[in-house]
C-alpha cells in the first residue's frame, strides 16, 4: 500500500483482492505494537487470538486499545528488548497515539472485558465494536484526574520522543568519531611502513612469499605424481581385466578341443570294440598326437599371457 493510497490489496493466494478501500476507516485492524504489523482480522476463525501475536508470536500480558477514530485495535505485549514507536499504557491510552490515523482518543478510554476477544480491551467509544458492549455505564474517572492522565501520557510521548531524538543523535556523533579515529589510525600505520620500510619486516616478508611459492609448487607436482599414480593404477586394473578375459577365453577353449578330442577318442575306442581288427597302434598314435597338439596350445597362449602383460 503506497503512502497516498487508502486502498489495501492482498497479493497472496491464487488471486489478488482488496482488503479495504478507505484504510484505515473500514474493515478491521489489528496492528502489533512488538512487530509492528497491521493485520487484517477475522473474528469468526478460531485458530487466531490477541492473546498471541500471528506474526511475531508474542504473548507476554496482552494490551489492546481500539480507536474511536478509525477501525485501528492496537495490540501491545511486555518486551523490554524492543525499542517500539507505539505502545499501549497499562490503563488502557496509547503512546504516542494511534498507529492507523494518529489521533488521541477523545476521552479517557473505559476497560472492559471483551467477550469476543477474551481479553481485556480499552476504548473510548461508547460501543465495543466487538463484544457490541454498552459502555456508557462503566464507570471512569473523574475530569480531573483523566486530564492529569492525559497530560501525563502527552508529557511522556514528548519525553519519549526527544530521548529518542538525543539518543539518535549521539548515536550519529559516536560513529563519526569512530570512523575518524579508525582513519587516522589506519593512515597512522601506513605511513611510518612506507617512510622507513623494516629489512627485517621484508625479509619475512619475502621468506613467506619464497615458502608460499614452494609450498605451491609442492602442492602442484604432488597433484600430478597424484593424477599420473592414478591413471597407472587405471591402467594395470584395465591390463588385468583383459587379461583375465583372455585367459577364460583360453581356458573355455581349451575345454571344448579337450571334450572334442576326448568324444573322438570314445567313438575310436568304440568303434575298436565293436569292429574287430582295428590297428590299436593308429588310435594310440592318434591319441598322442591329440595330447600333443592339447600341450602346445596350452603354451602358446602362456606365451602370448606373458607378452601382452610385459608390454
């Protein structure tokens, strides 16, 4: 809401909406003195209170005053940590006066029960906007003793504001000070270094730089030793692994010649015995040339295992 407008649009949801078009004349605020927040209330939900602030979640002796110049409720809790621009006396008057249209009230505000809050409330209209409570019949104090109020309430906001105004003041002075004073100080350093420099002071200084250069280069060449142990090691696992592949392929090889030849050799052997006068001699020369062949290519491919794992 723009400081000229008196219109309040709610961006949040799936659309934009209009919470009041005369803020703060219609509808119904809440503003938290403790977090400084107006709030759009509804009296018919009952996951929210005024014991208890939504937003900043303060709940420590709730104080509320509603306006009787605008649609205002100030809702004030004890915080001794917080510097705020409002509060609410414990008598029910607002300080300096009301956040929406900043205005005193009228007259003395009357503190009732409010029903509808469940919570004590001070106002000066002569109907609870909430509870709709007849408030004339409450008894206040006499004129004299609400204008000494009031002018007590009046007096302290003025207190109040100017001890804000010297604080803020001071505050200003202070960090000139300081920042001159961290100026000087800091020119004050400078200058006696670049006027006499110190040959100690620069030879540390040079030591450091040599000792952060080599350190560098230190961390430099133990990172490559560290990439190239790494890519060797690569590089033996991939050697074993081809070599383990070979040497099943070797062996599942040599396991189908073995079960080849041995199937031939129990035909032969059955053929011998089922046909008489079969030259025993050629089966057996058969038989030692299988084993022989078997032999040599079992070192052939030791051979080439040797090789390819040497290179």
């Amino acid at each position: 809401m723009s400081r000229t407008s008196r219109s309040v649009v709610c961006k949040e949801g799936p659309e934009e909406h209009v919470l009041s078009n005369d803020f703060p004349n219609t509808g119904l605020w809440i503003y938290c003195c403790n977090c400084q927040t107006f709030i759009a209330w509804e009296t018919e939900r009952a996951d929210v209170t005024v014991r208890e602030c939504p937003f900043c979640l303060s709940s420590l002796n709730p104080r509320l005053y509603c306006c009787d110049h605008c649609a205002v409720t100030m809702l004030d809790f004890d915080d001794p940590t917080l510097r705020k621009h409002h509060i609410v006396l414990s008598w029910g008057m607002p300080q300096p006066a009301c956040p929406g249209c900043h205005q005193f009230p009228s007259s003395t505000p009357k503190i009732h029960f409010c029903v509808a809050l469940q919570s004590h409330l001070a106002t000066a209209r002569n109907v609870c906007p909430f509870c709709k409570l007849q408030l004339e019949t409450i008894a206040v104090d006499n004129p004299q003793t609400s204008s000494l109020r009031l002018d007590a309430a009046l007096a302290e906001a003025e207190r109040r504001a100017l001890s804000a105004e010297e604080s803020a003041r001071k505050e200003s002075q202070l960090r000139v000070q300081a920042e001159q004073k961290a100026s000087d100080f800091e020119r004050e350093l400078i200058r006696p270094s670049q006027a006499f420099p110190d040959p100690e002071f620069a030879r540390k200084q040079e030591e450091s730089s040599a000792r952060a250069d080599s350190e560098g280069r230190a961390r430099a060449m133990a990172e490559v030793r560290a990439r190239e142990a790494e890519e060797m090691r690569f590089k033996a696992e991939e050697a074993a692994r081809n070599e383990a592949e070979m040497r099943a392929q070797a062996e599942r090889k040599a396991r189908e010649i073995v079960e080849t030849y041995t199937t031939r050799a129990t035909q032969n052997f059955q053929s011998e015995k089922t046909v008489p006068g079969k030259d025993r001699v050629s089966i057996a020369l058969y038989a030692a040339i299988t084993m022989f062949l078997f032999l040599a290519l079992i070192m052939l491919m030791i051979t080439m295992f040797r090789l390819y794992y040497a290179s």
